[in-house]
C-alpha cells in the first residue's frame, strides 16, 4: 500500500481543512466554562483591541484559539494553568474592587490587569507569571489568525513586485 500523496491531493487536503476550519471554533467552549470563556474573551481583546485600522482578538477568535489548544493539552498541569490562571484575575479583581472581573467598571479592569503586568519582564507572583502567559498566548493566537497576519501586519504574501525594493551593498 502506497501512502505518497501528489500535489493534487495535498491543495485538496489543505482546501479541505481551510473550509473546515472555522468549524473548529464554532459552538460552545472546548474547554473553558461558558463563564470562563467570557473573562479569556475579555481579557484577550483589552490585551489587542480593535482600533482603526484592524479588529481586535475578539473578531479573530483569539480566545477559541486558547480553548481548543488548551482543550487538546497532554498535561493535565498545563490546563489547570489556565483555569487557575483565571481564577486569579477574578481574585486580584475582588481585592482590588471587591467583584469579580466582568463585574468591573473598564476602569477597574485595566487597574487589574496592570496591577498583574507590573513585573511583565521578570514575573515573581503567580498573578503576574499568568499575565505573561496569557500575553504570549494572545499574541501568538492574534498574529497567526487572518486578522492578525493580513489585516494588522498587512501581509500580502508572496507577490510580484514592479521592482525590486532590496537594499544597498555598500
């Protein structure tokens, strides 16, 4: 039995699973609680909002991104980083505000997560060891997503250009 696959069969595998990608993040959570979804949605788009000139990590499903990685973790440790992650936020938000997280005015929530960035750099409290992962996660989620590579970074790809925008050999 031959297991090669021709050019043909691999665009229309890739064909396939572009159409079926958005399928991927449809529905409820993987992972996360409904509740808990709705505070990583949160806190991913105050991380990368939208503004002029591209949407934020909520139009690019930044936090399905998270889910469904965090869904298919081998190690039990590296989802309960996330849920305890979480947990986290809600507690700094009622210490800081005396509510949860999405019950907090915007105000509050920046002061939240500001308070748990302050060492960003060279994190020392679990709040702020979370707060990086939580970037990083974002980040790479943002900017391997449609939005994130095409509309923020205006990647176009591998095109024709008119001429050659090299650089000087001096």
């Amino acid at each position: 039995m031959s297991y090669e696959i021709n050019r043909r069969d691999l665009i229309r595998i890739g064909a396939g699973a572009a159409l079926a990608a958005p399928a991927l993040f449809a529905g409820a959570p993987k992972f996360f609680t409904p509740a808990e979804f709705a505070l990583l949605d949160e806190l991913t788009e105050m991380i990368i909002p939208s503004d002029d000139h591209s949407p934020g990590a909520r139009a690019a499903q930044v936090a399905a991104y998270i889910d469904a990685r965090t869904a298919e973790a081998f190690e039990s440790q590296d989802r309960d980083l996330w849920r305890k992650g979480l947990q986290m936020v809600d507690h700094v938000s009622h210490k800081m505000n005396g509510h949860t997280f999405m019950e907090a005015a915007p105000g509050e929530r920046v002061a939240v997560l500001t308070s748990m960035a302050r060492n960003e750099m060279k994190p020392k409290t679990p709040e702020e060891i979370f707060f990086r992962e939580l970037k990083r996660a974002t980040s790479h989620a943002y900017y391997t997503s449609n939005i994130g590579i095409h509309q923020e970074m205006e990647y176009k790809g591998n095109v024709m250009l008119e001429q050659f925008v090299g650089y000087e050999v001096k």
